[in-house]
C-alpha cells in the first residue's frame, strides 16, 4: 500500500492529487495494476491534520509495535543517538556571556593578519562542557566530544588539539577573566559590593615534587632579569586542606560574589601560605575598574598587614577572627557587656567598639550554641573515663596515656595535669569554652556597614565554600592528568569557566545543577539515514525540560540539526 501522485492540466497550471493505493495483479493484462483506495484531494490542499488522526486511528487496531513499525519507513535506518540538551544549554548560555566572541579578541597579534580562533574556541568550549558534563582526562575528553555527545559547529578532535587549545588558554588567561567578568557583570548586572575570597588545596598523587625553580613574588616563574623572591615547585609539599600533607599539591584560590558568582580564580605553588595571596589579590581585582568593594575572608587572612592592605583606597573589609587567639582585642570584644539584637531565626549579633579603625561584631547562634555544649559533654565524659584512676597509675603510665589524649585535640582542650603529673579535668577551660558556644567573631573596616549585613556578608563566605565542593565532587577539579604547570594552570581555568556557566544556570533557573543536567541529558539527538541522505533530529521536548529552558530564557532547539542529501 503507498500514495500515489496524479496530475491533471488546468488553466492554471499543474495539479497534483493524492490518493491511497495498492497494486492488484490483472491476468488480463499480465501485470500489477494500481488500485485507488483513497482520494486525498488536491495536494496543495492536504488536510494534514486530517491525515495524523487517520493514522492514529489506524494505529490503535494494532499491538504497540507492529504501529511503530507501520509508521516508521522501511527505507529509513536509526543510526545512533547522543544526548544533546546539555551541550545545548551551556553553549546558549557560553555564546550570552560572548565568551566565544571574546576568544576571537584576545590573544590577537596587534599587527599583521588575524588568527582565526573558530576552532580554538569550539575546542575549549567542549573542554568546559566536558567539565560540567562529564569530567574526564583530555584524552577522554577528546573521545567523548567525538562520539559521545553533540557540539555544534565541533568536527573531529583530537587530544593535540586540546592540549593546544590549553596552551593558548594560559597564555592569555588575565586579559580573557578580565572580559568575561565584565559580560557576566552586564549580564546579571551584578553589585560587586561585597567580594569573597578564600583559597583551596588539590594533591597530586605522584611519588615527587616538580623540581625548585626561581618564582615572582606572585607564585610565577620568574623571567630573564626578574629577582626570584624563592624557588619553588609547582607541584610541591604543604599544608593541605584535604588532609593529604603527604602528597605534592597546588592552592588555588576564588573570589565569588554575594550570589555565589565566581569572578576569578588564581593557582600558586603548593607551599604558599594564605596570608600572604590576599594582597596579590587586592592587585590584580584593582584594574578591573570595581565600584567600592568588601572584601570577605576567613580568619586565616586575618594578620596586621593583610588588613591594613585591604584597608588602603575606598576598599573595606569583613575578617573573621580566632576567638582562641588570646589578643588583647578579642579578649576585650567577649568581655564587653551588651545586648544581642535577633537578625535571623539563628542568629542574633552584638557590636563592640574597641578601636577607632576597626569594629567588632560577636554572632550567636543558638543552634550551633546547643551543638557545641552536647559535643563538650561528650568529650568531657569520654575523657572523665579515660582518665579515672590513673593516680595509682606509675608516672611514666600516665605519661604515656597523657601523650595519647594529646593526639586528640577535642579531648586534650579539657585536659590539665597537676604540678605533681596527675591528670585532672580542666573546669576553667569547661567554664571559657562555655562563653563560646555558638559564637565567631568579626572585625570589620568599614564605618557605614550595618552591623546586620556584615553578620550575612560573612555568613555568605560558604557560597565559596560550596564552590570548592561543586569543584572538587561535580566538575572533578582532581585527579588533574597534567604534568606540565601551565597546562595544571589551564585546567583549573576550565573548571572556573565550567563552574561559572554553572552557577548562571542555577541562578537564573532556581535549580540545581545536577538537577538541570539529568533532566538536560534526557533530551537527545538521534541520526537516521536512508535513500534521500542523512539527518540528525532531536527527541521531543518534555513538559520539565519546556519549564527549564523557558526559565533560562532559551529558544527550543531545531528539530533537524544537520540535513545532508545523498549525492546522485
């Protein structure tokens, strides 16, 4: 059974008609003759809708897939299919913040012909989707842009092709921040009034430190004629935040808007310490043109001369601060006497003048308050049984369950030893511990700042803290497949971006990106081909997937990505 097309002469030309047909054999004739079962009517004039409930009728005489089969032309072959919804969206969104453009721009020679960054620029979008999507090595990377996924305007790639596109990424990696902090800034016309910082560790497992060479007082290595300030590996030994002090590691360090943007990242070798990076920071922030900014940091940023060179121009900043340290001035912040003022359903803050360029506010949690007096109860019992009956113990037995407890700081806090080697539980230090609960500290430069919004400025340095988190468990910042330092410097400029196109979708979709990302994954792209050539057509959108790109502000796909026609 097939449709068979009659012409007919009019004065207006030529008319095609339509009809169902079948062939019959004539044994007068000797052959298959057509048979009209069905007159469609004028071609022109085709009721089309007509024609898909007809069809839909029809299918429901028969099992599911003797339909399927009945409706799918017997010439036409599926071929493959490949998620596509992902891609999709961070490349809508790469292409808004002109970040494609902006690769074209950078990098460019100031005189003689133009590069021509196309391919450059598909390459390391493919690289930061794999990021988002699939973190794996660059030679993975290169294996799933090729046959597991679609990049529009991707051919073939090969891991060369990625390595080059990183090479070129680090070279020009300060003028390429710089200009897509400044389209995020339009796009989501951001208020970079309050700026996080904080910095991370990553370890490498491999059996030796890269070799010492002479460094810049900004971690890089030092060029012909600079004065090398220390020589350093890269790759080397220091206090890890993952807990690995046993493994060569790099720091990188963030700077994240109140949003949870992250507006920049920075790498340097594995032994520098933290209170040194924020001044770096404070200097290469200083020539993107910023309107006044806060600087918020963890107390780990919180030396004399950090603050005194955050402090310098129209900048400020919020501190937290160790209310353990035993200064004079913390000493005298939790002394003072006052009332707390309720800011939040948790949170109550207190302010405390003790200098005239510096304020203090004390932040109370009642929550964490009751989390922190069950946790000293615990350890004071464990530690109260640990300890009975030790007096009858010989000096070097208690000695030695002494060195033990030492080993356990939360245990060692509330532990003395009289001047006669006993050991006694520490009810002064129960007593100040107890005067803690619940409470962190603050020191904040700024004279006009509400003693409330440094409490929730500091509060949303988690923000960078969930960007670590996302870095290290959704994008896979480690393990790093690299050897070379500028090609570990690439990658975590790949995570950044990655990262980056990331949070604007959580945003801007109030979601999750693991959410985004399984729903995205489910809308596909399927290849089919038969005698006419070959197309790729995407899969029919669902109603969540409508709902998602509608709140991304993003044009549903074409049906027919590519449409080849055989040759004849």
């Amino acid at each position: 059974m097939y449709v068979k097309t009659t012409k007919r002469e009019n004065k207006s030309g030529t008319v095609r008609y339509l009809h169902l047909a079948h062939n019959e054999w004539d044994p007068v004739k000797g052959r298959a003759v057509p048979k009209v079962l069905f007159t469609f009517g004028r071609e022109d004039e085709l009721d089309r809708e007509a024609v898909k409930r007809l069809v839909t009728s029809l299918s429901r005489l028969l099992e599911p897939g003797d339909a399927l089969a009945a409706t799918t032309a017997s010439d036409l072959e599926y071929v493959s299919s490949v998620p596509f919804g992902g891609t999709h969206v961070l490349d809508q969104m790469w292409c808004r913040l002109r970040i494609d453009q902006i690769v074209g721009r950078v990098g460019q020679p100031k005189r003689g012909r133009r590069r021509n960054m196309t391919v450059t620029e598909r390459v390391l979008f493919g690289l930061v989707a794999n990021r988002a999507l699939a973190p794996s090595s660059k030679l993975a990377a290169a294996e799933w842009m090729n046959h597991d996924v679609h990049i529009d305007g991707l051919a073939t790639v090969d891991d060369d092709a990625c390595y080059r596109a990183m090479d070129w990424l680090h070279e020009v990696r300060d003028e390429l921040e710089k200009q897509v902090f400044d389209e995020v800034a339009n796009l989501l016309n951001l208020e970079v009034d309050l700026l996080f910082f904080d910095t991370t560790s990553t370890y490498f497992e491999l059996g030796e430190v890269d070799e010492p060479v002479g460094r810049d007082e900004r971690g890089e290595r030092a060029t012909d004629g600079q004065d090398a300030g220390n020589e350093a590996g890269f790759r080397t030994y220091g206090k890890s935040k993952d807990s690995r002090d046993d493994l060569p590691q790099i720091v990188i360090g963030m700077a994240v808007t109140r949003d949870g943007i992250p507006v920049r990242c920075w790498s340097w070798p594995g032994n520098t310490a933290d209170q040194a990076l924020i001044r770096q920071v404070k200097d290469d922030m200083r020539d993107w043109t910023l309107s006044k900014i806060v600087w918020v940091t963890d107390r780990g940023f919180s030396s004399e001369r950090n603050r005194r060179y955050l402090r310098q121009g129209d900048h400020a900043y919020i501190i937290g601060e160790k209310l353990r340290s035993g200064s004079p001035e913390v000493t005298a912040a939790l002394a003072r006497q006052g009332r707390y003022a309720d800011i939040a359903e948790n949170m109550r803050v207190k302010e405390v003048r003790i200098s005239d360029t510096e304020r203090f506010v004390i932040c109370h949690n009642p929550e964490a308050a009751q989390r922190d007096a069950h946790m000293r109860e615990q350890f004071v019992a464990q530690l109260t049984e640990l300890i009975d009956g030790t007096d009858t113990l010989s000096e070097f037995k208690r000695g030695e369950l002494r060195g033990k407890i030492a080993g356990k700081p939360g245990l060692n806090r509330y532990l003395r030893t009289t001047p006669a080697g006993k050991l006694r539980i520490d009810h002064k230090k129960i007593k100040f511990e107890e005067n803690l609960d619940g409470k962190y500290l603050l020191r904040c430069s700024d004279p006009h700042l509400p003693a409330e919004d440094i409490a929730l400025g500091y509060k949303q340095l988690l923000e960078v803290e969930r960007g670590w988190r996302d870095m290290k468990q959704i994008i896979d910042l480690r393990p790093v497949y690299h050897r070379l330092e500028e090609r570990i410097r690439a990658h975590v400029i790949l995570c950044w971006l990655a990262l980056l196109l990331i949070r604007i979708i959580e945003t801007t979709a109030g979601t999750t990106w693991q959410h985004a990302r399984r729903e995205l994954n489910r809308l596909h792209l399927g290849t089919f081909t038969g005698p006419t050539g070959t197309f790729r057509q995407v899969t029919d959108l669902t109603k969540s997937q409508i709902d998602l790109l509608s709140k991304l502000r993003i044009d549903h796909p074409k049906k027919i990505i590519d449409l080849q026609t055989a040759p004849r």
